[in-house]
C-alpha cells in the first residue's frame, strides 16, 4: 500500500465517518450504505475476477448463503443474527470452496458459464420451493411457508438491534457504520492481497504461468485462498444485507443485481485496488440521479446501465481507474516530476504488445 | 411404457429448441471466440418481430415469419458492428465481449419489457392446440413443427458449412485465422456473416419456444443457459458435438421432469454438466486446444 494511497484510504474513511452528521436527507444514508455493502462484494469479487484473473460470475451466488444462512439460522434457531454473521461467512467459503474446486482445471469463460449457471440453479431451486415446511408450522400453524420462503422469501429473523439500542431515529445511522465497518475491513483485506505474495504470485501467473509454476508458485494453492477470503466477506456482506433490510428473496440472485455488480466492477476498472470503490460510488451517483430525474425510471435504469457497461467494456476496458492511472502519469512525465517507468501504463503496454 | 414414450417427446423437442440455439452459439464462438449472452435476448427478439409484423402490420403469418428471421439477421449485424467490430484486436476479447453482450442483451430484454409490457402475448405461429395420440400419449403437431424445422436447419446449416465456398471460408476461420486471412478469406465478413446466421437461428428458436409456451420480454434467460450448458458439454466450439448434446441434454431434461419432478430437471443437467467436466474439462467432444488465447 502506497503512501498515496494510504492519504486517500484515510480522508475517504473520515469522510464516510463524518458523512451522517452533515445535515443529509435519511434515503441519501440508506442509499449510501447500499453502496458500502455491494461495494465489499465488488472490491471481493475483484480480487477474484481482477486479480486472480478467474472469471467468475458466482459472487451473487455466495453473497445469497450468506444473506439465507442469517434468515434461516435467525429464523429457525431463533439466533441473533450478529452471531450468524460468522456461520454465514463460513457457509460462503464453504460454497466458494466447491466452486473454486470444480473449476479449477477450466479456463476463462468456462468458469463464467458453469458460475452463471450454479447461481441460475439456486435461483431456480429457491423460486420452486413451494413445499410447505414443518419448521414453519412450529411458527405460525396457520401459515403454508417452504424452508426458503420461495419466491416470496423469508422475513422475521432479526436486524441488527439498532433499533432498541439507538432509538428509530438514529437506527439508520447504526447500520450505517456497521456496514462502513465492513467495508473498510474489506477495502483493507483487498489492499492487502493485492500487495502481498498472493497478489504477486498471481502477477506471475499471468504474464509467464510456466516459470512462475517452476518457481514453485502454485495456482491452485493461492486460488483457493482467494476463493476463500473473498468469499467470506462477500457472504457476510450477504448476511448483513438481509440483517438490514430484514427480508431476503430470491430476487438478490436476479440479473438487475448482476448488472449493478458489474457495472460497478468494469465502470471502476478490474483488477486495480481502488476499481470497485471507484466504481461502486459512480455507479451509485448516477442511479440516484436517474431515479431522480426519470419518475418512471426504473425500467429505463437497466437499459442506460447496460448500454454503459457495454461502452465502457467496448471503449475503456481498463475502466476509469485504468484511465484516470494513464492521465495521471501523463501528467506527471509532462510536468517533468517522473519519468516514463510508472508500472502500470508500462505493463499494460508491454502485455498489449505480446498479445497482438 | 408410457413414460417411455412421454420422456422421448417431450425429451426430443427440447433437445430440439436447444439445439437450434446451441448451434448458433457454439458457430459463434468456434468462428472468432466470442461468447454472445445478447443470444437469448435476440432469441427474445425475433420471437416478438412475429408479432410486430403479424398484429402491428397486418401481414399474413407466411410473409411475418420469414421478415421476422430478417429483422433477427439484421439484428445479428447490428450487433457486430456497435460490439465485436471494435474488440476484435484489444486484448482479453472473450472475456470483455462477454460482459459487453451481458450489458447489451440486459438493455435489450429491459427496453422489450418497455414496449411491450410484462405479460405474455400468444405466439400467433403455433399448432400447439391440435394433436394425436400415440399409445395414449398425445403429440401436439407443434412438436413435429418443431422438429422438422430443427432437423431441416440443421442438414441446411451442415450443408452450408460443409459444402459452399462460404461455409469452407467459415470453417477455415475457425481452424486458423491468420491462415485464412494470408488466403484471401476475408475474415470480418465471415465474422457478421456467422453472428447474422446464428441470430437467425437464434429467432426460430425463439419462435418455437414462444409457440410451446408464452412470449414473454425475458424468456430469453432460461433457454440461453441451457444452450451455454450444452455448448460446454460438447466442448466450446464443436457445431456437430453441440447438436449431440443438445439431445442428450434435452432426453435428460425431461427424463428427470417425468421420473422425479418438474423443477430438478434443471438442477440434474447441470450437476450431470459439472461431473463430465470434472472428468473432461474440455467437454465431451472438445479438444483441448479448443480454448485459444
């Protein structure tokens, strides 16, 4: 981690801090930390997808146990639902685990297909789930609920307790920070990986898989550990999703979140540390200014996203971080305070001249 | 018996709604490694321009489908041309196009959606209502509709491919790109071509699926991913292996609809799917040379 970017981390984190006490309309927080909980699942699954370089479209899958262990184990055991963050967490690596198994000996987008595909398959096995459950007898007798709730889904589980602790005035500032919390962790965990020898073995992997593995760097040791540690926190970004809104529905597996992630993911630029974060705020700017703007917006919103992503795949595949890099070295050589060696702009140069 | 006979009816005409989809994608994707996920949503597409022109323009259904299966080629080159044309030298293409046809067919289904509302119309081309009874189980004439029609495209798209100078220009594209080009192929105009004739096929899959069920703004989702799972079984790129496992996907399908539940047909091919890769990660019919960088 750059000094540079430490001086960022910081201001952003007492910004984010201070963000609830300027004087800011109630839906602008909650809004804000929406953002905070899919931007930890964009900065998880960039280490996955950017980093790892493995294309994995399972985050929502793995994020979704994470949100149904909560509803379940709240709901069926009757737990606090602070204390099923942890199993939630564990269930995702758990998942994750599996996946990253089955699809370890695949390349590129096999691996999308077959995760588009599981996620699809939870979809379908939740939304078919119709039979009525005894757990819910135990319940409420008169009600005809199955294990998952179906397509209506599952609620009465438990929050986070705000409520009783702060008053349901300054509720929305309880789950605020909780989620800023985990963002920051996440953030973190990101940076971390992405400088440590996990980060560089898989920079090695990618640009000479040959002499990287005959150095002794093994993919598929250092692929299950991303698979792992992203998976946790995206399962308990899950988790605390469902903890917050105190519902969960298949509709989380839909393919308007999908589009939200990835716009957020490939707007930011994938594979760079500061991409999701970058991402998830942009993305979350202009779909506030499009509900805005537009009364009946909300149709139209996927249609403006999905021609964005497509643009910014098609015209910008380094995303803005990627360019905003670019301009900002340029800058710097034109200004004379660097020469022509930033890592970056180099590497991506390089790598394009190889390929084509 | 009469199971039998009802899981290798109802068996066949998935597998031959897959397979006309299938073929179109795997073409695609054996032609220039792009992956088109807009493939449902044109599917989608070509379904609905029936309607456009049946209900809006007031065409009889003989001259609707055939401008319907033009709109969908017309579709097919669009799409080329505001996506692959400009991807096609940048590098990691098959994972960008990948998210930018994601992005593209999402737009699609969601402006669908917009004009035509969220409930089903009734395809207009369909027999579904009329059928005959084999041993007691009855066959709609929809399905030998359907049938027939995948069986005909297929011997059409085997004879396009196998024996015209196009088809051979294809072929050689998918075999070496740079040799074909020193050739004289010239390879973009196979690349529209192709993406143009696997909308169309993508089209009267849509058309044949709407006819069994409903039109519906995003009944493109669920049948693009089985094709996908098929196109992986067979192993990315292989046209004739896609249209095997196309049917072996399709009598799976419905043997587990028949023999345990409507709602674990699904589930079991894909879990089917994961096991054969695991034992062959480069799918049934693949070679491993079949994932080119």
């Amino acid at each position: 981690m750059s000094r540079r970017d430490l001086i960022i981390l910081v201001v952003l984190i007492a910004f984010a801090i201070a963000f609830p006490y300027m004087g800011v309309p109630r839906y602008l927080l909650t809004s804000a930390l929406v953002m905070f909980c899919f931007a930890t699942v964009v900065t998880q699954w960039n280490l996955v997808f950017g980093v790892a370089g493995i294309f994995s479209l399972g985050q929502l899958a793995i994020f979704a146990i994470g949100a149904y262990t909560t509803a379940v184990m709240g709901r069926y055991l009757d737990m606090n639902v602070w204390y099923t963050f942890p199993i939630a967490g564990l269930a995702g690596v758990g998942l994750s685990l599996l996946v990253g198994l089955a699809t370890l000996r695949m390349k590129g987008v096999y691996v999308a297909l077959l995760t588009i595909a599981i996620a699809q398959m939870m979809f379908v096995l939740i939304q078919t789930d119709t039979a009525c459950s005894e757990l819910n007898r135990i319940i409420n007798p008169q009600t005809c609920i199955s294990f998952t709730g179906g397509s209506q889904g599952l609620g009465d589980f438990g929050s986070f307790g705000w409520r009783e602790v702060l008053g349901g005035r300054d509720a929305v500032r309880g789950d605020y920070y909780t989620m800023l919390g985990l963002l920051v962790v996440g953030v973190l965990v990101s940076f971390f990986i992405i400088n440590s020898r996990i980060g560089l073995g898989f920079k090695a992997l990618r640009d000479n898989p040959e002499l990287a593995a005959s150095r002794g760097i093994s993919q598929f040791k250092y692929q299950l550990i991303v698979f792992g540690v992203s998976a946790f926190l995206t399962a308990v970004a899950g988790s605390f999703y469902a903890a917050k809104f105190k519902a969960v529905g298949p509709g989380i597996l839909g393919f308007d979140l999908l589009l939200l992630l990835i716009a957020m993911l490939v707007v930011g630029g994938l594979g760079r540390a500061w991409g999701p974060l970058l991402g998830a705020l942009v993305i979350t700017i202009f779909r506030e200014g499009v509900d805005n703007i537009m009364t009946e917006g909300l149709q139209w919103r996927d249609v403006i996203f999905g021609g964005i992503v497509a643009a910014v795949m098609i015209f910008m595949p380094e995303g803005l971080t990627g360019t905003l890099d670019r301009l900002w070295n340029y800058i710097l050589i034109k200004l004379g305070f660097a020469k022509a060696r930033s890592s970056t702009v180099t590497a991506v140069a390089q790598d394009k001249k190889a390929n084509d | 018996m009469n199971f039998f006979l009802q899981i290798i009816v109802s068996g066949l005409t998935l597998g031959a709604m897959y397979s006309l989809s299938a073929v179109g994608l795997s073409l695609v994707w054996g032609s220039f490694n792009m992956l088109n996920m807009a493939h449902g949503a044109i599917m989608t597409l070509g379904a609905y321009f029936v309607i456009i022109w049946f209900d809006s323009m007031g065409m009889t259904l003989w001259l609707a489908a055939p401008f319907a299966l033009i709109c969908a080629a017309i579709a097919g080159v669009i799409l080329y041309f505001i996506s692959a044309h400009w991807m096609l030298t940048k590098r990691a293409f098959d994972t960008n196009i990948m998210i930018a046809t994601i992005g593209i067919s999402i737009a699609l289904q969601t402006g669908l959606l917009k004009a035509f509302g969220g409930e089903p119309y009734a395809q207009p081309l369909s027999l579904r209502s009329y059928s005959f009874m084999v041993n007691d189980v009855p066959v709609s004439y929809q399905r030998l509709v359907i049938w027939a029609t995948a069986l005909i495209l297929m011997v059409g798209v085997g004879i396009f491919l196998s024996r015209t100078n196009f088809g051979r220009a294809v072929r050689a594209t998918a075999q070496n790109r740079d040799a074909a080009q020193l050739m004289g192929v010239r390879v973009r105009r196979v690349y529209v071509a192709v993406l143009a004739l696997a909308s169309v096929l993508a089209a009267v899959s849509g058309i044949m699926l709407s006819s069994m069920k409903e039109l519906m703004p995003l009944m493109g989702g669920e049948p693009l991913l089985k094709a996908f799972i098929v196109i992986i079984l067979a192993g990315l790129g292989n046209v004739t292996g896609a249209l095997y496992a196309a049917i072996l996907v399709g009598l799976l399908e419905a043997a587990v609809q028949v023999l345990v539940g409507a709602q674990y047909g699904f589930p079991a091919i894909l879990i089917f799917v994961i096991l054969v890769l695991i034992w062959k990660p480069a799918g049934l019919f693949g070679r491993r040379t079949v994932a080119r960088q």
